[in-house]
C-alpha cells in the first residue's frame, strides 16, 4: 500500500471520528433542548392551571356556584329571577370555560376534577333544564356550553371509575395526551 493510500485511510478515519463527535454532541444538544422544552410546557400547564384556579375562586364565581347549588335546586328554570339566570349563567360559562381549556389540554383534567369535580356534579342537573334551553336552534344552538356538557360527562365518568392515586405527575402526564 502506497503512501497517499494510507494518508487517505488516516484521513478517512479522522474524518469518521469527527463527525461521530460531531454527531454525539448534536444529540446531548438535542435532548438539552427537549428538557428545556419540557420544562416550559410544565410551567405553561402549572400557570395556565394557576390562573384558572384563581378564575374559579374569584368571588363572583363562588357566588355564583353558591347561588345555584342553595337557590335553585328544585326549582324549575322558567321560575328563575334575573339575577338567579345571571348567576346560572356565570356558572355555565365558567365551566363551559374549564371544559374548553381541558380539552385543548391547556391545563390537566386530574387537579380539576379533584377540586371542583362535586361541584360541577351537583351544578350541572341543577342546570340542565337552563343549558337545554339556551341551546335551542332559536336561541344560540346545540352547540352552545357543549365544553360544559363534555366536561359533566368525563367528571361523572371519572366519578365511577375505581379511584385511583392522583397526583401532580399523574396529572402533568394526563394533559400531554
């Protein structure tokens, strides 16, 4: 084997083990930046989460919530005051809301349903008649608080299913799928 044979080899393996290096470092940047990324949606999730809490305990929600679960219960909707319409109204729209934001899994569904899972349980065949209402063709469609419907129907879901172990890494899991 000549000379330049073998410098061409050397060179070749050189080049070889450069780009492996080359390679390798790529890929440590690579999971770098996907931690960093991870990193950012959590903290998106916990803020977006953060910020709905703060919504949802607001006062003029509590109220609300207050107002249909003591007042309204056992009442038929068309007997309802303004006010009390009002407050049914705040009620459907912040969970309509809360359905919404689950749903494009912008906050997970496990701390949710923890917290305000009895609520939403309770306000919602309280409010049925009011929503069936409001979602007549003449008024706003069957479309109208149908992130509120769903939502009801994957807290009741979730409600008869064997409990299990819920917990903040559990729920981080739940809002990327």
């Amino acid at each position: 084997m000549s000379l330049y044979e073998l410098l061409n080899i050397c060179l070749a393996a050189v080049q070889s083990i450069v780009l492996i290096v080359v390679l390798v470092v790529y890929a440590k940047q690579l999971r770098a930046m996907q931690r960093q990324v991870e990193t950012s949606r959590d903290a998106s999730v916990g803020q977006n989460l953060l910020t709905l809490t703060t919504f949802l305990q607001s006062e003029d929600v509590r109220e609300a919530r207050r107002i249909v679960i003591t007042q309204l219960a056992g009442r038929e909707f068309k007997d309802w005051d303004e006010g009390e319409q009002r407050a049914a109204a705040r009620v459907c729209s912040s969970y309509c809301t809360v359905g919404t934001l689950v749903e494009a899994g912008l906050v997970p569904f496990e701390p949710l349903v923890e917290n305000w899972g009895p609520s939403i349980r309770r306000c919602h065949p309280i409010l049925d008649g009011f929503i069936k209402d409001l979602q007549t063709p003449e008024r706003n469609g069957p479309g109208y608080l149908a992130a509120f419907e769903r939502l009801h129907s994957r807290v009741n879901a979730r409600a008869m299913a064997p409990v299990q172990e819920a917990s903040w890494a559990n729920a981080r899991a739940v809002s990327r799928r």
